[in-house]
C-alpha cells in the first residue's frame, strides 16, 4: 500500500544532496510518495532526475513524477503581511497527480486512491 512520507525543510538542510536522494529515491522505489517541506532548487531537481536513471536498472522502477506547489499563509489585511510555504511532492513515475481545486490534490498510484489537502 503507498504511503506518504512529509520531510521537514529542517531535514532536508540535514542532508547532503546525495544522501537527500538516495532517501527519495529509495522511498519512491518502494511506491510511496515523499512530500518536501522545502522545495529543491532547479540544480538539485536535474541531479535527483539524473542519480533516478541509476534505480532504472530494477525493473519495478517506473521513474519518478515532480509536482512542485505553494501554499500562501498568514494573509492579514490590516498587517499586510505574507507568507508563501513551498512544497516539492514526489511519486512514483507510474502515478498520476492532480488538483482538484487550490490546495487540494488527488494522487492515483498503482493500489492506491490518496486525496491530500494542503490547506
């Protein structure tokens, strides 16, 4: 059964690049979603993208699927102050991933139907 892993940024910042894919990558093999508090940055997603043609060599590895979003918080008028949370969601390459409405995502993967709010 798929499951869905959160990552804190603070994890994220505890990992060297290498060893931050090699968890992805080893949770993702394994049909489970892996959602990023802090979002990669466009050299790290090339390099995830890159070490993930290594995992094709297992025949189970269907690759991996991106789905970057961002979530606005703490909107207050009167302070006019804003916060945007960005999130780097990341599945199994066979899985489909869509938005329902803002904040709200549907992801179907091989044995499992997980709806997921991000607000």
């Amino acid at each position: 059964m798929t499951g869905i892993e959160f990552i804190t940024a603070s994890r994220v910042d505890g990992l060297s690049d290498n060893n931050l894919f090699d968890f992805i990558l080893d949770r993702v093999s394994e049909d489970n979603i892996v959602v990023l508090e802090k979002s990669l940055d466009p050299e790290q997603k090339l390099n995830l993208i890159a070490k993930g043609l290594n995992y094709i060599q297992n025949e189970d590895y269907a690759g991996i699927k991106m789905f970057h979003f961002s979530i606005k918080t703490g909107t207050e008028r009167r302070w006019k102050s804003e916060n945007t949370i960005q999130f780097n969601l990341i599945a199994p390459g066979n899985s489909e991933i869509n938005q329902k409405r803002e904040g709200h995502y549907q992801i179907k993967t091989n044995d499992s139907e997980i709806n997921y709010s991000v607000i």
